[in-house]
C-alpha cells in the first residue's frame, strides 16, 4: 500500500466515533516500533514529522525511512508535517513525499492566519495534499497565565466556520486545555479539558475533523523508571486516558502523541544502561527502547484511540 493522505481514515474515524493516532517520528527505531504496533494491530496510522525532526534526521531520511515502513505493513499510513510555521516548510514537504500538513498559524492574528492557512491550502489541494490549520493556542504551565488570559487562549467557537469556509482547511486543531511536554498542569492542579469547547465546535462544524495535540498521558510507569535510574522528572502530568477516549469519540479524530513516546523510549535506555553499564552496543538498549515504545503504541491504538482493527 502507498502512503495516503488523512481523509478517509478521518471519514471512518468520525463515523465510527475513535481517533486516529498520530506519532512524531525522528529516527528509525521509532518509525518502526510505531508501525510494527499499527501493523499488528491493524490499525490506520498518522507518522509525523516536526521542523525539528527534519533538521535531526533530515527530510530525505525520515521519507526513506517512512517509504520502507509502508513496503513492511498492509496498512494505509499518511506522512505528515507537524506544527508548519510558514509557507516554505509546507511547501518543501508537500514537494518531498508528504500527504498532509499542518500549517500552525496560531500565533497569528485572526486574519493573518486565515490568509497564510489559504495559501498553503491551495498550494496542497493542487497537489493531492491535506491541510490541518490551528485556531487557538495551546499553553504550557511554564507560561504561568492567570485564568482569564488561559480562557483567552482557548479556540473560540464562533471563528470555526469563517476560519473553516475561508480558508478550506481539512481538519482543524483546537485549544482545550491540553499543553505540549510532560508537564501539563501545576502540581496538585486537577485536570481538566473544555469539553464545552469542543462540543460547541463540533456542532458548528458538523462532520468535520477535529484535531488534538498535546494529549500524551505522561505514564507514571515510565516517569518511575527514569526517576529511577537517574532521571529527575518531577511533577510530570499528562492528559488521563479517559478523556482522551471521550474527545475521541466526539469529534476529535486525529490525537497527537511524542512525549509519551520519548518517555517510553528514554526509560528503556535508562534502565538498560543501569542494569549493564559496561555494555557499549547501540542496539543492545535500542532495542529495549523500540519494544517500549512499541508497547505503549499497541496500548493506545486499543486502549485509548479506538484504532485498533479499523485498516480493514
Ligand atoms: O508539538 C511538538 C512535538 O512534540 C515535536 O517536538 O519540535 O521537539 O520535535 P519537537
Ligand atoms: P505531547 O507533547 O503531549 O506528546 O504532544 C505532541 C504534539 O502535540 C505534537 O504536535
Ligand atoms: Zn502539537
């Protein structure tokens, strides 16, 4: 199977009321470890690729690297840029093998980001190519905002469907409360997502895909691994799963997840290497680390996404 863009899988997903999991990629133990679970699980499957990725790796590699995960599954797989930040980087990956990209102009004004989503949007469409755009921003606790300038910072429902129709975007990302990284809410601070956001924009925006970044669930399992052997995460808190599961099953059809995965994978090579500090070979802990990450990947596609069977 080739790769494909994201809109059927969204079509499937939104009917069936699950998400698709999409998983930042930025080397080969990873692709793999994420495809071999999507594979056996049969399930749809986003691999993205951020503007640092790109720059670690570099392009042709990570391309490379996704082409032989499609020659080594039956599954259909989209390649997507995570987090565009200008016309260029979209138009370099839409150039270089990808089938969707996100152009995240959040950071702009209203109208900015409307005129910069539309020219990537055209761009794309000419090409065979999806475009997921941003509306709202997504704060870190590390911002240290009060609530008001938090509540500002949440999509506001009554700019989905002018930023939707002007701009012809095929998917939309959205503030809710989610952050990126392992450190989503203040210690002792209760999570909590604005469903009510999201339920609004859903029904102003029917049959329409909606998109969630920032929802790793930051395992405790693996925080306590690392915290272990020599790691010093404290605090680290994550979206709980349920939540996940309900956004899944509203309109939120595409969930994006890293920090799970680098904590999956940094907690392997963490404990590998306290338990036999004298070993040397890269692919004695790479190892252990790809079955983490593939493990937690099987995990999420069957206990939280909802994936799991639906490449049929
Ligand atoms: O949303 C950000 C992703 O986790 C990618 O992170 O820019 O460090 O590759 P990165
Ligand atoms: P996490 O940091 O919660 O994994 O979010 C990843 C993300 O949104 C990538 O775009
Ligand atoms: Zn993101």
């Amino acid at each position: 199977m080739a790769l494909v863009t994201t809109k059927e899988m969204f079509r499937k997903a939104y009917e069936g009321g699950y998400a698709i999991g999409a998983f930042n990629v930025n080397n080969m133990e990873i692709i793999q470890a994420i495809t071999e679970a999507a594979n056996e699980e049969k399930s749809p499957l986003i691999l993205q690729v951020s503007a640092g990725a790109r720059k670690y790796a570099k392009h042709n590699y990570l391309v490379k690297l996704v082409e032989a995960a499609v020659m080594e599954t039956d599954i259909p797989i989209a390649l997507h840029l995570d987090h565009g930040e200008d016309f260029e980087i979209c138009k370099a990956c839409i150039d270089g093998g990808f089938t969707s990209v996100m152009i995240d102009g959040s950071k702009h004004s209203f109208e900015d980001n409307i005129a910069l989503t539309k020219k990537v949007v055209e761009y794309a469409h000419e090409r065979g190519v999806v475009v997921e755009g941003e509306l709202g921003r997504l704060a870190g606790i590390e911002d240290d905002v009060n609530v008001s300038e938090e509540d500002a910072m949440f999509t506001r429902p009554d700019e989905v469907e002018e930023f939707v129709s002007r701009t012809g975007v095929d998917s939309l990302a959205i503030a809710i409360g989610t952050s990126h990284g392992a450190y989503k809410f203040k210690p002792g601070q209760k999570p909590r997502l604005r469903f009510d956001i999201l339920e609004e924009i859903g029904r102003r925006l029917p049959n329409f895909p909606i998109v969630l970044h920032g929802a790793s669930s930051v395992s405790q399992e693996y925080v306590k691994i690392i915290n272990e052997n020599g790691g010093k995460l404290d605090d680290a808190i994550g979206i709980p799963e349920d939540m996940l599961r309900k956004a899944a099953s509203m309109a939120v059809c595409k969930i994006n997840i890293d920090s799970d995965l680098r904590l999956a994978f940094t907690a392997g090579i963490r404990e590998y290497m306290a338990n036999n500090p004298s070993h040397f070979d890269p692919r004695q802990y790479l190892t252990v680390a790809r079955s983490n990450v593939k493990a937690l990947v099987r995990h999420k596609l069957i206990n939280v996404l909802g994936s799991a069977g639906k490449a049929q």
